[in-house]
C-alpha cells in the first residue's frame, strides 16, 4: 500500500472513489456455485456473485481490477483492491481522466 500512496506524490490533484461492494459484480464460475451453498428448512441458497467472505475474493478482485485498468494504472489511476484514485497535474486534465475511468468502468 505504502508504494501506491507514494506514487501519488508528484500529483497534486486526486479524485477518490470506492467501488463498494465491487466483488458483487463478478459472476461465479458455475461450477463453484454450489461451493457457496447454504441451507435453510425449505431450500438451498448459493451464490451466482461472488461474495466477500469467500477464501480468494480478494486476489480476484485486484486481480480483475489489474486487468480492466492495466493501460491506466500509473498514468492516470492507482488501484488498491476497491478504492482507486485517479490522479492528475493539472485541472484542466483531470475532468478528462475521470471520464476516461468511468468509461473504463
């Protein structure tokens, strides 16, 4: 963490955004959903989105946000798992990378 914040030092602008909840948008492999089974008196449950609590949820996540992000990361956006901040030199520009990150989004 501590090489992400320091590479935010040349850039006086910043623009925080936590993707909460994030790890719900990736779909499940079918073939582990029924790993995330649960069982009440009537039926069973499991998930077709990922879950937080699940063993590699993290790795994964970063991982996805790593690749969605890999002609980003460094120029205009740094990644820590759910929180990116898009950085810029100038105002003029900033406005532009943000628009860049959420169409990335």
């Amino acid at each position: 963490m501590e090489a992400k914040t320091d590479s935010l030092q040349t850039y006086p602008i910043w623009y925080f955004l936590d993707a909460y909840k994030g790890y719900h948008q990736i779909q499940m492999a079918r073939q582990y959903e029924d790993k995330t089974a649960f069982y009440t008196a009537d039926v069973t449950y499991y998930y077709t989105k990922m879950s937080f609590g699940l063993k590699n949820a993290g790795a994964t996540y970063q991982h996805m946000m790593d690749n969605l992000f890999q002609h980003q990361i460094g120029r205009i956006v740094d990644v820590y798992v759910d929180d990116l901040v898009i950085k810029s030199r100038e105002e003029e520009t900033m406005i532009g990378n943000i628009k860049e990150t959420f169409d990335t989004l």
